[in-house]
C-alpha cells in the first residue's frame, strides 16, 4: 500500500464573492481512512468540502486526487475523477422515485455496489423502490444520499453531516453503514458536530476555525483532547 | 340537417376540429417553453419564431432543393436545433448568473431579428405551403367532413406531446432532466455533464417548435409574422397552466384550442381574447396557474 | 441580482453640478426647435416621457411589463377620439387620455401583479396583446386605419397648436412635468418603501407595508404617464394606430430603457433619443429597423446591460474610488 495520500489539498484558499472563507487549508487523506473534520458551526467544514468537489469555483491552491489536479477541472469531471458526494441537505428528488434517485449519478468506475447489493445493505429502500424519493423519512433519505454514491463507485465519499437532525436509532445504523463501508476499503471524508458518532468510525481528526485547519490529531486522542475540543467547539 | 343549440352538427364539429388543431400548436409549443423554462429557467421568446423558422425550412426546402415535405419533418427541426444550440452557447449560457430577465430579452432580441430579417426577405403576406398528396383530400364521417391533413396534425401532435411525456418521465436523460430542474449543481456534482444537457434543452426544445412549424406549414400560410402572433397566445396558455407540470401544460393547450373553436362558434367576436380572459380569472382564483406549483 | 440593482443604490444627490447641469440642459431643450426640426424633437420628448414611465417600474420597483404599448396606444385612442369626434379641447383630451391609461393601468396591475418576475412579464404582455385585439375590433379606433387626422386645436382654446413652436412647448412643457413628477415620487417617502421593496420584498412585508398596494400604485402612476405620452404624441402626430399599442412598440420602450440604462434618471432619455435618431435615419434606406433593433436588443443584454448612462454612473463611481 502506497503511503502517498489518495487526496491531497495543500494551501486551499476559497472566496464566496468577495468573501475569503478558506485560508490556506491543508489536508491529506490516505486510502481506506475515515477522516473527520470537526469544527463549529461556520468554522468552514462544509465550504471545505464544497471546495474540493468544486462546487465552490473561486479557489486558489492544490487539490490532487492521487496526483491528478481537480482545481482546473469543472465540476462533473471532479466527480467522474472519483469523488463522490453526500450533502448536508442530502439533495434528494421531489420529482424522482427512490430507485431513480439511487440509479441517477452515472458510474465512474466499475468497483461501485450492485443495485441487488445496495438494496441487501438498505432493505427499507428496497420496499420504498417505487414512493417518491421526498416522501422517506429524513434517515432514509439519509441512507438513499449515501447509497447512491455507493453505486457509482467512487473512490473516496464526501459526507457531509451525516446524522444531523436524526434519531440516535437511525444515527446507530448510519454508524454501522460507515463501520462497513470502511471494512470494503472505502474512504471517507466526514464533517460531523456529534464527535462521539465520529469517534466510532473516524481514523483521524482534524480541527477547523474560521476558514482555518487548526489542529489535526489521530482517533485515539479524541478522549484525551476533550477540553481543547470543547474550547473550540463551544459546547 | 341536424343542429346543436341551433347551430348546424357540421360546423360545429368543424369548428371543434379547428380549436383541437390550434390546441394541437398551443400544446406542442408550450411543452416546449415548459421545458426549457424548466430547466434553463429562460422564457424562450424566440420559441415562436423557431416555430416559424421550421416552416420556412420547409418551404424553402420544397421551393429551392425539391426536398419533399416528408423529409423535411427531420431536416427542418435537425437544422433549427443546431442553430439553437449555436445561440445557446455563445448567448444564452453567458445569461445563467443574472437575472432571469435578461434571458427572456435575449430571446426577444433574437426573436426581433429573426422576425425582421424574414420579413425584409419575404414580405409580411404568407407563402403557400401545399400538403403532401398522401395526406390530401378528406373523409366524410357522417356529422362532418375531415380533411386527412388536419387529422394527421392532432394525431401528430398527439404522438409528439406524448413521446415528449415519456422521453421526460420514463428515461435516464429524462430523470436527469427532471433532478436538474430541481438541483443543477448537485446533479453536476454526480458526475452528469449539466451544462451540455442545457445545451441539449434548448436544442431539443427549440427543434420541437420549428417540427410544429413544419406541421403548420401546409394549414396557416408560412409567413414571418406567424411565430409572433402565436407565441403571446402560448404564453398565455402557460400561465393559465402553469409550468410545473408536462403533462399539464399539454392538457391546458388542447382544452384551451378547443374552448377557443367553440367560442367562434357561440360568441365570434370574443374568440381572439377568449384565451386571455381565461387567463385573467385563473390569475384571480389561483395565481400559480391550473397545474402549476407555487414557487 | 434582479434587474437594475447594479447602480440603483447610488444615485448621486441633487448637487449644484446636476442642478447647473439641469438648467443648461432645459435652456438647450428651449432653444432646440431653432436648430433642428421641431416634428423629430417632439418625437423624442413623446418617446423618452415613455420610457421614462417604463423605467419607473422596472428600474425602481424592479416589474419588467411586457404591455406598456397598451397604455401609450390606449391613451393615444382615447385621446384622438376625444380630439377629433368630440371636439375636446387638447389638454382636456390628454386629460382624458392619461385617465384612460390610469384605469387600464390599475385592471392590468391588479391582475399581473399576483405572479413575479418573469410570470409578470408574460402577464402584461399577453393582457396586452389582448388589448390589441379588442383595439382591432372595435369601431371607434377604425381598425387598420386608425384614427387619422386629429385635430390640434387651441390650448385652452387660446393658443393655436397648429403653430410649430406652440405645440413643441406644450409638449416640452408636458415632458419636464412628467420628468420631474418622477423624479418627485422616486425621491419620496413612496420611493424609498418601493425601494425597500424591491432590495428585499420579505422583510419589507414583515416590517408591515402592503408591498402589493405600493407595486399596484407604481404600475397605475407608470401606466398614466405612459398615457401621457401617448396622448401627447396622439395631438403631436394627429393620429393613433394599431402600431401604438402592438408588443413591437412594447419592445421598442424596453429597448430604450435598456440602452440608456435601467434606473438611471435620465437613462430612458438618453436610450430614446438615440433611437428614434436612429429609426429616423433609417426611414429613408431599406434597412429593416425591426432587425436592428434586435441586434442592439441583443448586445445590450449580453455586453452592455448598464445602459449608456449605467455605464458613465459606474466609471464616475470607480473613478471616484480611485481618487479617495
């Protein structure tokens, strides 16, 4: 196994209009990790991932994808390169059945999951194939947003608080769906507030405030960092 | 003979026919801007003088290359997509970012240029366009007499409208059409080529106004005028139908075509307006249009 | 970002360089008719009072209407009529033709103003063109014809507006009062709530103003200055025709506005004056003028979507930057 990053992101700064919301982040995730970017609310985790898929467009400094520039590409060839991306509003369409919203994002490689096997891993989807894709529940909905990048076989997911606004039982299977993702070999790069959902999954951590990556630790520090977290975090 | 609140069962029914082959238009042409505004959202005012642009393509077609009218149902739409998608990149694309407004005064703009240009060239009067043989000539069904020609422009129009449908609900580029309406950026984000399906969009939509033309060629005369005088009735028709819906702005088309026909018969002098009263009471009672979806 | 916003939110403030601007443009406009035909001028005054009432709505409350045409055509019908078959005296039947427009103003804005933005463009153009065809079928307008050969009359019964000089300053007369009755409502407390409204229409409602009544009472005041310079060009002209009220002339108003510069006081006059130049220059060649229209339609939305003055405004707004 190669210890160069599968995605690398060095000196990232970001503008919404004349706004600089990212300065200088740096970022490496390596293949199979799960890392978690913690942060307070408007620390910047979200535009971070908004920036590497590119979806922010005014940026400066270097995103690789094992070594391939994603800057200078537009956005569909980001995804095509790879990345696959699961929003905080998970995006999921009123005017697109649950099987059609599942089959939608075209495959970008061929190690995506089947449909039988997505469906094996998400039963309720299966029953609820054919309702309307807002008509699940906020954690199916949930699951249908993570499922869907599964099939396309991208390399590394882009999830973007995943368990917001969900019930701990529902939080609980998400957990075990990353759990799993990761025996595949998936890599993750996961925004989360609830760290003690992170704390199960994630490989690494890193801190962001302001615009700006100001710590980065590994998962099993987590414990002994909780008065720094706390600080930063606010909670 | 026979007669329905005193009006004779033929010209009646005749009538019918005509408002269900003006709805036949109303239909086809609101589908299209339906789509295009759905997706691009752009109210394409030069939808109508692409219209008019197909069935000058036929004309043309037939008087300057002998290209008989069969043919001309492809070649005529194939060329007015192209040069849409042309306006598209090079214009229209330049427009996503401001305003939705500017969009539709592009559409004027060009709309006026098309409309003028022809006119220098052909003079406002219209040109004759003769149907086919195979479709001339009509059958007398009893309770009217049917010219075969106008019968295949509702059965046309019919096939089209509903292959539109099923090419929007029932197809991948379809589901992609339908989620790029709603979130273009997010579908980009999976990887779909977004701004080649707007692309696309327009072609497509603009290819289906100038195969309307194609279809009209032979029963309104082909002149520069007939995009513009048709395009504000269909614009019309779309707010009373609202643009939420395919299937809806198909359905408000015909019924209004055929609200229009019989308002000639009962009532001829309020037939040209009739469509716009009826616009006017569904923006009293519901603003968001028969279908449509309040934004 | 809606439509006009780029430049609206500063406007320069009365200051003695405008003032003294002002006044040298008002001697010139006094002095034109000895320098250039009186008929073109007129033109331009009746034409730039148009878009000065179209730009009204879109510059300041942000409604593009696709159907100005009607209330110009309209209020030019209703005026010729009472002109000629009523024997009215000529300010009297502008009166009346201002009212005309007022009323068809309020019908239309209540029914346009339910739906926004593009919804409200197809709204007034299609409730237009309605017009157009009720316009074409009624007897009193004369169809095709129109109504030709209106009279001039005596203002007040004293003055006769057959003379050239005369009616040209009546009808500059008739400009600098609509011009200034504008620039009067944009600079009042009823300009600055529309103001409010259109930078942001919700806070605007949950500070409590009934945004719809102030909308519908920009589009009745737009709509019954329009008529006014419809029923002045009616007496200047001595005719009315299907052409003032067709979506061609609604086009023209738009363009207009749109080269001058949306939201910018003296924009529309600007945008007018060129265009009735140029459609006055073109009246003797074979140049199609629908096709140029667009053409200019075309560049000004891509390129140029600050309008001539929009674009002075802004290099004086970045040249005063620089200087600070």
């Amino acid at each position: 196994m190669s210890s160069a990053p599968l995605l690398e992101v060095r000196g990232l700064n970001a503008w919404y209009g004349e706004s600089h919301v990212l300065h200088g982040v740096d970022l490496d995730i390596r293949e199979g990790e799960t890392v978690t970017l913690l942060g307070r609310n408007g620390a910047g985790k979200t535009t971070t991932l908004r920036a590497i898929m590119g979806i922010l467009r005014r940026r400066e400094g270097v995103i690789r994808l094992r070594g391939k520039d994603l800057l200078s590409l537009p956005l569909h060839k980001v995804a095509q390169a790879g990345i696959g991306y699961v929003p905080e509003e998970r995006g999921i369409f009123a005017s697109l059945s649950v099987s059609e919203n599942l089959i939608l994002p075209p495959t970008v490689s061929d190690s995506g999951m089947s449909v039988e096997e997505i469906y094996t891993l998400f039963p309720n989807l299966y029953e609820r194939r054919s309702s309307q894709g807002t008509k699940l529940s906020g954690g199916e909905q949930q699951m249908l947003a993570i499922a869907r990048v599964l099939r396309t076989g991208a390399k590394i997911i882009l999830l973007d608080e995943p368990t917001e606004g969900l019930a701990p039982v529902i939080v609980q299977r998400i957990g075990d769906v990353l759990v799993a993702l990761k025996e595949r070999g998936m890599t993750i790069l996961l925004v989360e507030q609830n760290f003690r959902f992170a704390k199960k999954v994630a490989d690494r951590f890193y801190l962001m405030e302001d615009g700006r990556m100001v710590n980065s630790f590994p998962g099993h520090e987590l414990d002994a960092r909780m008065n720094e977290l706390h600080e930063v975090l606010g909670v | 003979m026979n007669t329905i609140f005193g009006i004779p069962t033929p010209a009646l029914y005749g009538q019918v026919l005509i408002g269900l082959i003006n709805g036949s238009f109303y239909a086809m042409l609101s589908l299209g801007l339906a789509v295009i505004f759905g997706l691009l959202r752009v109210i394409n005012f030069a939808h109508g003088a692409q219209y008019m642009l197909g069935a000058f393509a036929a004309y043309l077609l037939l008087n300057y290359a002998g290209v008989n009218y069969w043919l001309a149902l492809v070649l005529a739409p194939l060329v007015v997509g192209v040069i849409a998608v042309v306006i598209e990149r090079t214009m229209l694309s330049r427009l996503y970012g401001v305003d939705h407004l500017y969009g539709l005064l592009l559409t004027f703009g060009l709309a006026l240029i098309l409309e003028g240009a022809f006119r220098y060239w052909f003079g406002a009067a219209g040109q004759p366009y003769a149907a086919p043989s195979q479709l001339s000539g009509g059958v007398n069904l009893g309770f009217m007499f049917l010219p075969i020609y106008r019968g295949w422009v509702v059965i046309a129009s019919l096939v089209i409208c509903i292959g539109t449908w099923l090419l929007i609900e029932k197809t991948r580029l379809g589901a992609y059409l339908r989620a790029a309406t709603e979130n273009a950026t997010l579908v980009q984000a999976f990887g779909v080529n977004v701004p080649l399906l707007l692309t696309l969009t327009y072609g497509l939509g603009a290819a289906l106004a100038a195969l309307a033309g194609v279809l009209a060629a032979p029963i309104y005369q082909v002149s520069p005028l007939m995009g513009s005088n048709l395009i504000i009735i269909v614009f019309a028709v779309v707010v009373v139908g609202g643009m939420g819906s395919i299937l809806g702005a198909i359905v408000t088309g015909y019924v209004l075509g055929v609200l229009e026909g019989l308002t000639k018969v009962f009532y001829p002098e309020a037939s040209s307006i009739v469509i716009f009263v009826v616009m006017a009471i569904v923006l009293l009672v519901r603003p968001a249009g028969l279908f449509g979806r309040e934004e | 970002m809606a439509v006009g916003t780029e430049y609206l939110a500063e406007q320069p403030k009365l200051r003695t360089p405008a003032i003294v601007l002002g006044a040298i443009a008002i001697a010139a406009l006094l002095a034109a008719p000895f320098f250039f035909y009186p008929v073109l001028l007129m033109s331009i005054l009746c034409f730039a009072l148009f878009a000065c009432a179209f730009n009204l709505l879109i510059g300041y409350v942000g409604l593009l209407s696709f159907g100005h045409a009607a209330f110009f055509g309209g209020a030019a019908y209703f005026t010729a009529h009472a002109a000629k078959v009523w024997g009215w005296e000529p300010l009297a039947a502008i009166l009346l033709g201002v009212a005309g427009a007022a009323v068809m103003g309020l019908v239309m804005g209540f029914l346009a103003i339910r739906r926004q933005g593009i919804y409200f463009a197809m709204i007034t153009l299609a409730l237009s063109q309605m017009f157009a065809f009720i316009c074409l079928q009624v007897p009193f307008t004369h169809g095709e014809d129109g109504i030709q050969g209106v009279p001039r009359g005596y203002l007040l019964g004293l003055i006769d507006l057959n003379q050239p000089l005369a009616m040209y300053y009546l009808t500059l007369a008739i400009f600098l009062f609509g011009f200034f009755a504008i620039w009067r409502i944009v600079h009042s407390p009823f300009g600055n709530i529309l103001k409010a409204i259109r930078e942001n229409e919700r806070r605007a409602v949950s500070l409590g103003y009934r945004v719809d009544r102030y909308k519908l009472g920009a589009f009745v005041m737009s709509a019954a200055l329009a008529g006014l310079a419809g029923s002045t060009k009616a007496i200047v002209f001595q005719f009315a025709t299907l052409t003032d009220v067709q979506w061609q002339m609604s086009g023209e108003v738009i363009l207009m506005t749109l080269l001058g510069g949306i939201g910018t006081l003296i924009g529309p006059i600007v945008g007018a004056s060129l265009v009735i130049a140029l459609q006055n220059y073109l009246a003797a060649s074979d140049f199609p003028v629908l096709v140029l229209i667009g053409i200019i339609f075309v560049i000004c939305v891509l390129l140029f979507r600050r309008g001539i003055v929009g674009e002075i405004l802004e290099l004086m707004k970045r040249r005063s930057k620089g200087a600070a």
